[in-house]
C-alpha cells in the first residue's frame, strides 16, 4: 500500500482517484501530478513502484 503524507493510498483505485484522498489534492491536481511525473492515470496505486 502506497503511503503519502502519512496517508494511505487505497491500492484497488486508480492513482488519479487514489491521490485525492491527500487533503488538499483535488482531480486537476491529481492529474498535474501524475502528468508532470509521467504516470499514466489509471494505472492503479498497488501497480505504482518506488
């Protein structure tokens, strides 16, 4: 289970889904997110490596 900000990620959701369980990070910047790092957005939290 991927953990962020002392959060945990819930690993069946998508990562743009997943990183808006972060207070604060909302859809559009879940998806800036994942853009700038070149994550594809629905690749799941638990297919997500360091």
């Amino acid at each position: 289970m991927a953990r962020i900000a002392g959060v945990d990620l819930p690993k069946n959701k998508r990562g743009e889904i997943g990183l808006t369980y972060i207070y604060g990070i909302g859809p559009s910047t879940a998806k800036y997110i994942l853009d700038k790092n070149k994550i594809d957005r629905n690749k799941k939290v638990e297919e997500w490596n360091d």
